[in-house]
C-alpha cells in the first residue's frame, strides 16, 4: 500500500533537505510550481 508523507514546516527549517532523503516520489511546490510559473 503506498504511503504519503507531508513534510511541513516554516521557510528555512530544511524540509526539502529532509525529504530528499526519503524513498519516496518528490514533490516540492516552490520547486514545481517555480518551473510552472516560469512557462506563463
């Protein structure tokens, strides 16, 4: 069964550092959604 982790917390606490050590498929907002944006 998979499993969903969310990793929250203020800017600048390290939650992307932390979850890229997790096996698990990536998912960041400001990373994703950065490139989105960039597109408009």
């Amino acid at each position: 069964m998979p499993k969903v982790i969310f990793v929250i917390g203020v800017a600048g606490t390290g939650k992307t550092t932390v979850s890229r050590y997790i096996p698990a498929v990536y998912l960041d907002k400001d990373t994703d959604g950065g490139k989105l944006s960039e597109q408009f």
